[in-house]
C-alpha cells in the first residue's frame, strides 16, 4: 500500500512540472521588450558581406566590421557586446545602413 502512494505522488509530482513548463512555454511570446533597434552607427571599417553567425559588430566599436546579408540582422544580446549577424529580429538589432529596417520586422 505505500509503495502505490509513494508512485501516485511521484505522478502527481512529474504532472505538476509538465504543467508548469506549459505554463512557460505559453509565456513565452515575445513582447516588445524582447528587442531594440540602435541606429547610432553608421559607417562600416571594410566593404565586404559577413558570413552568417559572422562578427558584424565589435563591442565598444563605432564600426561595422561587414555587412550582413539581405534579410540578416546584426544582433547582440546587449548593447555592449559582439553582434553576430542573425535572422531572428530579437535581441539588441544594431541597424546597418542600406541593410533591413526597424519596420522590416515582423512583430504581430
């Protein structure tokens, strides 16, 4: 008799956390704190396209080392840390000249 409470409260237990992680993942949508657009640079060091997941931005630099290509972003998590060029529009999104804009994004 204990061995069949000890497993109803061990499935009680494991339904609790599934519960709680789809609580999480329903959450988990993004909002707009979830990104931000800086359009405080606007000269690149060289001329050339970034490889994707390429460094296109340097922390603390006032360059962009590249060019992403059509449809990347430059993204970091944070303004103060080395950009990667992305397709995912979340993030710290560091606007190139000539490359996508704030309102290419889609956020409905």
């Amino acid at each position: 008799m204990q061995s069949g409470r000890s497993a109803m409260s061990l499935v009680l237990a494991l339904l609790s956390v599934v519960a709680a992680a789809a609580v999480v993942a329903v959450k988990a949508t993004p909002s707009s704190k979830d990104f931000r657009f800086d359009t405080s640079i606007e000269e690149f060091s060289n001329t050339r396209t970034c490889w994707t997941g390429e460094v296109c931005k340097t922390e603390f630099q006032s360059t962009f080392r590249c060019m992403c290509p059509r449809w990347y972003w430059c993204k970091s998590p944070g303004k103060y840390y080395h950009a990667y060029c992305s397709i995912s529009a979340f993030g710290y999104i560091w606007i190139q000249p000539n490359g996508l804009q704030p309102e290419d994004a889609r956020l409905d």
